[in-house]
C-alpha cells in the first residue's frame, strides 16, 4: 500500500488534501458541549393525594404503582417518598439501557393501567424524565418597583419571553420557575355562610354552574347551522360580584359580593418562589438539543434577548444568571490550548532526537491524525467536550509513535544499505514492522476498550476518552502503513539526509553520552539476573505502597460557582423560608470575592451543572442558592468560611454549602441506608447511626428520612355527638378542607390565560387554631329533625397538636430509612467513611432480625463505577494476551510483555504515591490505559532481537547492539508521549494530574525495562526456547 502511495503523487497529495478538509469540516460542524451527556435512566412520577397521611399515601398510592413498576425488568432501582398529600417515585433504569425511549413508554403504560387502583381524590400520576443536563440559559424578569410585585404583568411577559426561547431553532424545552399561579380568591365568612344555610362547596357549586363555558347545540335547517351559546359566562370580576347566589335556609337571593371578598392574586401560600438579585422574580430556563452547536444558538438566543429588553416596562429588569456557552467555551479554550501545546512540545523533542526532516513528516502524522479523528467523530456522533478533547491531549504522543518508528526505519534502511532505492526500502520496512506495528497497536486499543465500553454514568462521562484515544491509534496506524512511508521515501529522494551533518538536520547525538550508554548495556547484560533483581525494586514499592493510597471517585470542578441549600424546620412555611434566605444572602454577600446569590425556594433551582441533582419539590421550608464568584476566584477555602458562618448565624436550619463535582451526582457523600418493616424500629436504628456519624471527625452535618416528626392538628371527634347532629368523619373532613383550602368554582378567562376561581375563608381565620376550633359545620339534618343545623366544631369534638411521620422512603419496595453525613470541601470522604465505620464496629451496632444495610453516596456510586468498567476487563485480557501469544508464536515470549506490563503497573501506583495523588477514578483509567501503552517499547525490542540471528544465538554484544540501533526511535516516543502529558500534568483543576502522572510514571519505568529488563530475561531463556521455530512451551 504505501508503494501505491510512493509512486503516485498526486494520489498521496490527494489523500493528504481529503484527510484535511474532511477534518477541518466535521471539527466546525462538531457540537459543543461542557461536559459528556449521559443516558437519561431516571424518571419521576409524582401523584398528589389531598390530605391523606404519609401512611396512607404509602399504602394507597405509593405501593399500588411500585407493583406495577416491578413488573418491568430493565429498572435497576426503584426509590419513593411518601409525604403528607404527596407521592414520589424514582426510576432507575439498568446501566446496561442505551435506548430508554421504549422503556419509558412501557413504564408510562404500566403506571396508565394502575391509576384504576388509586382512590378517588388523587391526581393523575405526573411521570418526568430527568435529564443529566444543566440548561443553556437561565435569565430571569425580575421586579424592581417598590410596591408589591404584579405577577399577572410579570408572568406575561415571560411566558413571552419563554415563548421566543422556544421559537429557536434546536431549543429542546423552556421551563418557568418561581411563577406561581394567578387565581381569582372569593373569601367567605364561614358564619355567615352557614347562618345562609351554604357551605363553601356549595356556594363554589353555585358559582360553578353560572358559567355556562360548555356547549348548548346548535340550530340545524336545511339552510344553515347556528350555534347556540348562554351567555353571561364569568368573564371579570364584576361579573362575579353581581352574581346571584340562592341561600339554603330561607331560598332567598344574595348578591356574591355581599357575603364575599372578591380579589385576583397569586396562589395563597404560593408553591415556589424565585429572588434573583435580591428582588422577586421568574426565571426562564432553557434547554438546547444535544446536537446543536451551543455557541451558535447562543447568539440566535441573545440577539431575541436583547429585542425583547428594548420593549420591557418599566419596573421590570432582565438579567441573565447562567450562560453555559460561556463555560463551554472557557473549557474549549483550555483543552484545545493543552492540545495544540503538547503538540509543539512534541514537536520540538521529535525536532531534537531525529533532525528537521524526521520531525517534518512525524510532525505531519500529528495534525493528520487528529483531523481524522475529528471526523470519525463526526461520524459516530461524538461532540467536542473536555473529556473528548482530553482523549486526543492523552493520545498525542501515541498518534506519532508509529510515525516515529517507521520514519527512523526508513532512515536506517537507506544509510545501512548502499545504493538500495527510496521505494524498495519503503515497501522494505512497512513489510518489517507492520505486523510489530499491529501487535502493539492492538495491545493499546485493547487498553482502552474498557474505558471506551464502560457502561453506567460514570462509563458514559469518560467513555469518549476511550472512544478518542481509539480512533486516534487506529488512524495513526493507518497513516503510518501508507502516507508516512511514503512521504519518508518521497523527502529522502529529494533531498537525502548528509553523511556527518549538523545535528538539527540528522538528530542529537553526543559520543559520550553513547559511550556510557554502551557501558551500562554491557554491564547489564553480563549480569542479567542482577539487573531483573535491581529492576524489580521500584515496582514492588509501588505495589506494597498502594494500599496506603487515599481513595477518591471524582475530584471538584474549578468552576466560578457553587451551590448552597437551606433547610428549615418541616413546619416551617414558605414566607418564613423566604425572609431567613434574604438574611442569609446579606451574610454571604459580605464576602467580597462573592457576585451574587440567587435563591429559589419551595423547590430546586433550575439546573446549571450536569450532575447537581434536582430533588425537590413542594417543599416550602427548602430553599437553593447558586452563588457566583468573581472572576479567578478558587471556592474551596471560601465555601469552608462561608459554612462556618451561615452554621453560627442560622442554628436552626440545616444550611449545606457544596462545592461542584464530577462525576455521577449523589445526594449526600456519606450516606448508609437501613432496610426493615418497622418505622418506630427503622428510627431507633437510625438515630443510632446517625449519633455515631455525628461524632465522626469532619462531618459538619447529618440527616436522617425518618428523624423529623411533623406536628399535625388532630380532630378527635365524638362520633355520639355526630350522628345525633346528623354529621359522619367524612362529611366533617370536607367542610374543614373546602374551608381552609378552598374549592374550584368556575374560571375567567383573560386573553390565553384560564384563572380559576378559589373560594375559600379568609387568612385571619384559616391561620388561627381558636378560630378553626369554632367553625361551623352544616348538618344534612336526621331522622327527627330534616332541616339543616349549624352545628360548631367543637360541639363534636376537640383539636390538638400531635407529632407525626414526616416521609415514608421505600427502596425497591423495602421500607428505608437513610442516614446521610455532609464534609467540608477539601475533605476526601473515603476517610471520613473508613473512620465512621470503625465508630460504628467500636459501638458495637448490631440490627433486629430481618433488618438490614448497604451504602449509598460516594461509596455506592464508586463501587458501581468500579464494576462496570472491571466486567469487561476480563474478556479483553484474554483477547490482549492471544494477541501476544499468536504475534510471537510463543508463549514465554508473551509473558515476558506480560510481565512488563504488570511491573509498570506497579510503577504508575508508586508514582501515585510519590506525588501524593489519590487513587480516583481518573487514576483507575490512566492505569488501566497504561497496561497497553506500556508495552509497545518492549514489542519493539523483542521483535527486533528475534529478528537478528546473532542475539538468538545468545550473543551479548549482538543483543547490545540491537537495543542500541532501536534505542533512538524507543526514547524518542517516550519523550514524545511523556511530553504530550505535560499539560495534564499541570491542569489546574486537578482533575487530570492522577491520570497523567500514573501513565507517565508507568511509562517511564516500562521504557528502562524495554532496554535493560526485556534483552536480559531474553537472555536467560537461551536460544532454543526464544528463536521462531522453538515450541510454544
């Protein structure tokens, strides 16, 4: 092939062209993106049931849908929360699920068909895909009038705005956040109303059927068809202070507005609230398809923004609070940066070991295989991200390895032998080392196959580091069988390289550097068993010392943000939660290095990083804060300050500032769930645990499902008292929820908007237990008596405040009760988790029967990490060890690159060591690709020595004088591949620096191995076990 490619110009111009433009086009083309999109395996469903208990939820509602889910076989893990009126289900989908459109259609069935099973009075099952996705804008419309917020104004004009965002070309969703629900409120007296005879569902019934919204036919005749339609439907609010109301007691008329307040306003307590900037607010989040350059919609989206600015009212700011383009591009910047410096790095040692020539056409390999893989890219769909991007800076001195062999191959071909041809020592040397060139090609693939089929979060978020370093090894292989020969033979032949000429045209040598070199050899090898021994010593360090390494899953991201969450007391209401974070925000914006804090209360921010889990909903005493830093700010000590001082300022709320991550998200990074059938036993566990967890050394705070009751007004009622008062349980529940919460009765419309009509009692009576206490109740009459009585409440009975359950947790159908642990950032929580289980062995924790534990949080996620890229490790250390085998047509010839590779294995953890690096997931990966890096130097030498009849025959010198001749071309990829780490090496956010330092550290070591250790043991086996035609044993 690289004949072809020799002989024919053009056709290599050609060829050099395709690769170019095809590159160039698919990398402008490319999406960006910040981080890896995972597979969305997560789905909620949510199901309201007014005023049920937390155990009837559980029994009616929860476990009616958990059966029905459990009858899918592709779900992994099913969680639920059973709450006061509120049902939530988790969807876990198996890691092994790539396509989850079909599984969610048969979930959705599944729960379709179990909503006959629920009770009257719940909601229709809401089910939710969760996307591990921060949106790609967030801005919000905030109010900057000094009078009391208009919603009604404020949420037109962002479901306006929402509107523009969503007319974007590759807008996948727009969501509202912190727009509460306009209604139009009739507040009653209920003693008047009851001395009217009326109850609030009654009159809500009344107001309901004067709105004649619903059809009335049509007139047909042979001539024409005219609709029919009653008019005077509720249309504004003196519509309905003139309606006329029947009254139950003496049939008499009433005027609505007499006996009721009529108002429009917003939902009463509102669901959510959003302050940006300190003021009220709604935000519009939005998200972009996967598939969309985000820079390009960007502009689309910021040009539609600044049109709609222009025609915005006074009082009403708009303010952009996240922009992820921007963090995309920064991110872009810095791993393309790191790109194209370890690209001149290496080109500037090729330049170095091999001369201008050499380094001219393996600098060649380098932009020519990157462009290939960008467009392999393209192909396969892979967008440009940090951990794609990464895989090329990992695979750079990779990519021209090969070049670097077949260039220096060439060379010695045409100096070696006088007088042969350009073109015969090209197809010469390809036919030489192609099948070396294969094996080791092949062993390094085989490496990063693992990576690149890991499945499960965490495979998907550093799989395309695989995906990359593949396609970039595959084609410099290519390149390197056809174009690089070709281009060696082609610059040779015009202009040969002199005899004795400077050392930037031929390479660096230095005569006594060569020399010394030459002795160390000789020695080595005249006492081969001494140098295996000496060799051995570092390796065996690094194994010894590896488990004292420090265990970490994913380090922290060195964003200019952070997010913080603010919990109160269950009790506490939405107003109260609103005024603690406003004092919150004025503490945090104190600190100097701070912007802004955002706040969102009454659920979860929108999301603005992958992996920051959005978990709450209907929670009023919750709030979630993202702050942001000024610019070259670093978190980590400002997030420890900024927990000290909200925890001494706020004790009675649980505040948790965190620090972003990679990685797979968790809720909390300690975390140990209990299992068992018993709540009051589950609790006593649990604080057992949780006393223990408290006490461990840098735990800042703890939480438990089941440590917080929820005080409940119970209504003991006096069921004598209510049958003679003509009154039942039921009937009495109605009358209290329709009076303090209020009942639907009709709608207005206004434009596109349906408001709807809410009656209800007034807030001073539905906010005072002396008044709840004496509210009237309507009886239907009894036997003796068949008119209708107003009987008060307490005729029949009495409240009081009582504890109750505050959520019911369920784990695949097994009661459960989490006990979690928050650190301070900085801390690794592996070692917080190792001394917290030794306090909980000392404490001599035992369970009940039937009751048991497992691990969740950082441990959980890790361990499953660990599995899904370990599943197929064995399998391809098979594959990686035939391919040695059937390449050298010995088994001993393959264990010795066998042992190779376990030696730098134990050199990469000892470097790890060395420089005090965990030993993270990203560790995990440098090592597992060094096992195929490691060895490609040691294939090299082992070839060439069964290749050379005097080194089979057992001859030092001879042997010597190998390694000597592919000495240059083995410390030139070396330096090369070590080179292209330096800029991860040196990444400031520390992700990298395991990974890099592992592989470099291994490599080096595998390197001295491949010129001393390997021709050694070659030379202990002896000729007759080593040469092509011994057997394989």
């Amino acid at each position: 092939m690289s004949s072809i490619f020799y002989k024919n110009v053009r056709l290599l111009i050609l060829t050099i062209l395709a690769i170019v433009v095809w590159g160039l086009s698919s990398f402008f083309s490319l999406p960006r993106m910040e981080d890896p999109e995972l597979t969305p395996r997560f789905a909620v469903i949510n199901t309201q049931f007014p005023g049920a208990t937390p155990e009837r939820v559980e029994t009616l509602v929860t476990d009616k849908l958990e059966q029905a889910l459990l009858e899918v076989e592709e779900i992994q893990n099913i969680d639920s929360t059973s709450q006061l009126g509120f049902s939530s289900i988790t969807i876990e989908l198996n890691d092994q699920i790539t396509d989850v459109d079909p599984v969610w259609s048969q979930i959705r069935d599944k729960v379709n068909d179990a909503v006959s099973q629920l009770p009257s009075g719940t909601s229709l099952p809401e089910f939710e895909e969760s996307k591990p996705k921060a949106n790609a804008l967030i801005v919000a419309l905030t109010w900057q009038l000094s009078i009391p917020p208009n919603y009604g104004i404020l949420s037109r004009w962002a479901q306006e705005l929402e509107d523009d965002l969503r007319s974007i070309e590759g807008t996948e969703k727009v969501e509202l956040f912190g727009n509460p629900t306009e209604e139009i409120r009739v507040e009653v007296d209920p003693q008047q109303l009851t001395h009217l005879g009326l109850t609030i569902q009654s009159l809500s019934q009344q107001i309901l059927e004067s709105d004649a919204k619903v059809a009335a036919g049509q007139l047909r005749s042979e001539q024409s068809n005219l609709l029919l339609e009653i008019e005077g439907e509720l249309d504004s609010l003196d519509r309905l202070n003139r309606l006329s109301i029947k009254s139950g007691a003496s049939s008499q008329v009433v005027r609505l507005g007499d006996i009721a307040r009529i108002s429009k306003g917003i939902e009463d307590p509102p669901r959510e609230v959003a302050m940006i900037k300190g003021k009220l607010a709604i935000a519009i989040a939005a998200f972009v398809e996967s598939d969309r350059r985000l820079d390009s919609w960007m502009t689309v989206a910021k040009a539609k923004l600044e049109r709609f600015e222009k025609n915005l009212p006074q009082g009403i700011g708009l303010h952009i609070i996240f922009n992820q383009s921007r963090y995309v591009q920064q991110q872009l910047d810095s791993v393309l940066s790191n790109l194209i410096m370890g690209a001149v790095l290496v080109f500037g040692i090729t330049f170095v070991i091999m001369g201008w020539k050499s380094s001219l056409i393996v600098g060649t390999s380098l932009p020519l295989s990157v462009l290939m893989v960008f467009g392999s890219m393209k192909v396969l769909g892979i967008p440009l991200h940090q951990i794609s991007v990464t895989g090329l800076i990992i695979a750079l001195g990779l990519l021209i390895d090969n070049a670097i062999i077949v260039v220096d191959e060439v060379q010695m071909a045409l100096k070696e032998e006088e007088g042969i041809s350009p073109l015969k020592a090209v197809a010469t040397t390809v036919h030489h080392i192609f099948i070396p060139l294969l094996a080791s090609t092949f062993t390094s693939v085989i490496a990063f196959l693992p990576i690149a089929t890991a499945s499960g979060g965490t495979g998907e978020f550093t799989g395309t580091i695989g995906v990359t370093v593949i396609l970039a090894l595959i084609s410099s292989f290519i390149l390197s069988v056809t174009v690089i020969p070709a281009l060696a033979g082609r610059l040779h032949h015009w202009q040969p390289t002199p005899t004795n000429g400077y050392w930037w045209q031929s390479g660096f040598t230095h005569s006594r550097l060569t020399s010394l070199y030459k002795w160390s050899l000789d020695r080595t090898f005249q006492r081969p068993l001494l140098a295996i021994a000496l060799i051995l010593i570092l390796p065996l360090w690094g194994f010894i010392g590896f488990p004292a390494l420090q265990q970490q899953f994913f380090p922290p991201t060195d964003r200019e943000q952070f997010h913080l969450t603010f919990e109160l007391p269950i009790s506490v209401s939405l107003p109260e939660t609103q005024s603690q974070v406003m004092q919150a925000r004025k503490l945090i914006l104190q600190h100097p290095e701070i912007q802004d804090v955002q706040w969102f209360i009454g659920k979860s921010a929108p999301s603005f990083y992958y992996n920051v889990l959005q978990n709450r909903e209907q929670s009023p005493n919750y709030a979630q804060g993202i702050v942001q830093l000024q610019k070259n700010v670093k978190s980590g000590a400002l997030i420890r300050t900024l927990q000290q001082e909200l925890d001494q300022a706020f004790p009675q709320a649980q505040i948790i500032v965190r620090q972003l991550e990679q990685g797979p998200p968790f809720d909390a990074p300690i975390e140990l769930r209990l299992y068992g059938s018993d709540l009051v036993q589950l609790q006593v566990l649990g604080d057992q645990v949780r006393a223990e967890l408290a006490k461990t050394p840098d735990i800042i705070h703890t939480r438990a499902t089941l440590s917080e009751s929820l005080p409940k007004l119970a209504v003991n009622l006096n069921e004598e008292k209510l049958r003679l008062a003509g009154l039942d349980k039921t009937a009495v529940a109605r009358q209290l929820d329709t009076s303090l919460e209020g009942t639907v009765g009709g709608s207005i419309l206004e434009g596109t908007e349906e408001l709807q009509v809410k009656v209800r009692t007034s807030d001073s009576q539905r906010g005072n237990l002396a008044e709840i206490s004496s509210l009237n109740l309507l009886s239907s009459g009894n036997s003796a008596q068949s008119s209708q009585t107003i009987v008060p409440l307490s005729a029949v009975g009495n409240v009081e405040i009582v504890p109750d359950i505050v959520t019911i947790a369920r784990r695949n159908g097994q009661r459960m009760n989490t006990i979690q642990g928050f650190i301070p950032a900085g801390v690794l929580p592996e070692q917080v988790l190792s001394e917290f289980e030794k306090r909980l062995e000392m404490s001599n924790f035992q369970l009940p029967y039937g009751y048991s534990w497992d691990f969740g949080g950082e441990q959980g996620e890790r361990q499953d990490a660990l599995s899904n890229l370990i599943a197929t490790l064995g399998v391809l250390a098979i594959v990686m060890v035939a391919s040695l085998v059937l390449t050298f047509n010995s088994f001993r010839m393959a264990s010795i690159i066998i042992l190779v590779a376990i030696l730098s294995l134990g050199l990469g953890l000892g470097s790890l060591a060395l420089f005090n690096y965990p030993f993270g997931f990203t560790a995990i990966l440098g090592i597992i690709g060094l096992l195929g890096i490691c060895v490609n130097d040691s294939i090299v030498i082992l070839d060439a020595l069964r290749h050379d009849t005097q080194a089979s025959l057992g001859s030092r010198r001879a042997t010597r004088n190998v390694v000597m001749r592919a000495t240059r071309h083995v410390v030139a990829t070396t330096l090369t591949t070590i080179i292209g780490f330096i800029p991860l090496l040196f990444d400031p956010s520390g992700f990298w620096p395991p990974l890099a330092i592992s592989i470099v550290g291994g490599l080096g070591g595998a390197t001295l191995m491949a010129l001393y250790f390997v021709p050694s043991v070659y030379l202990l086996f002896g000729r007759k076990n080593l040469t092509q035609s011994a057997k394989p044993w």
